[in-house]
C-alpha cells in the first residue's frame, strides 16, 4: 500500500470514528488539527469534556490491539498538541485523552468495522 493510499484509508477512518462520536452524542470541533508538535485527529466536546481523540485503524489485532500502539512517545506529542490547542481555544471543559480503535478486515471494503472507545485512555 502507497503512503497516499494509507493516508486515504487513514482519513476513512477517522471520518468513521468522527460519525461515531456524533452517533453518542458528541460534537465535533476539530478535525485533523496541526500545529508544530504534531496532529490531534479530532476534537470533540462530550458533555463536561473537551476529547482529544487519536484514532487507530488497523485490519485486526494480530500484532496488539490498535490503542497499543500509541506508546509513550505519542503520548508526550499529543499532550503537547493539546496544551497547544488549550491555549488557542479557551475552555471551561476538562481536557481528556481518548482512542478509538477500528478495525476494518477489507479496509474501506469492510462492511461492519469495529469500533471500540477507550475514554480517557492516559
């Protein structure tokens, strides 16, 4: 697979995660926000929480489950995105750090994919 293919693939699920949020409630206030320590892949307000959301796609859980693989270093990069995105948009909300794992067997093709939400994930 190309990396413009991943990138492709990537963004179907972040959008698919995106749909999930809203699905329960959430409101979507930012999506594929950048700045110069990294990307946040949503941002969502969920009752009395501002989420800052990394999605991971994967086609199963073979190799660990998909949140496994936002190790220590990601962490760090994206507590520093977020203390960023805090300081550009005022809230009264409390910061929390989710993962929403998909899983899609035939990529796009996948008629069902998984989705799992690890609130406040670390």
């Amino acid at each position: 697979m190309s990396g413009r293919e991943s990138g492709l693939l990537g963004r179907w699920g972040e959008e698919l995660a995106a749909g999930y949020l809203r699905g329960r409630g959430c409101r979507i206030l930012a999506a594929n926000w950048r700045c110069r320590f990294g990307e946040i892949d949503l941002v969502a307000e969920d009752g009395d929480y501002l989420c800052f959301v990394e999605v991971k796609l994967r086609k199963n859980a073979a190799y660990g489950s998909a949140a496994s693989f936002v190790d220590r270093r990601k962490q760090e990069k994206l507590r520093a995105a977020a203390q960023l995105y805090l300081l550009r948009h005022a809230t009264d909300l409390q910061p929390r750090f989710d993962v929403i794992e998909v899983y899609a067997p035939q990529g796009e093709n996948t008629p069902e994919p998984k989705i799992i939400r690890l609130e406040n994930a670390f």
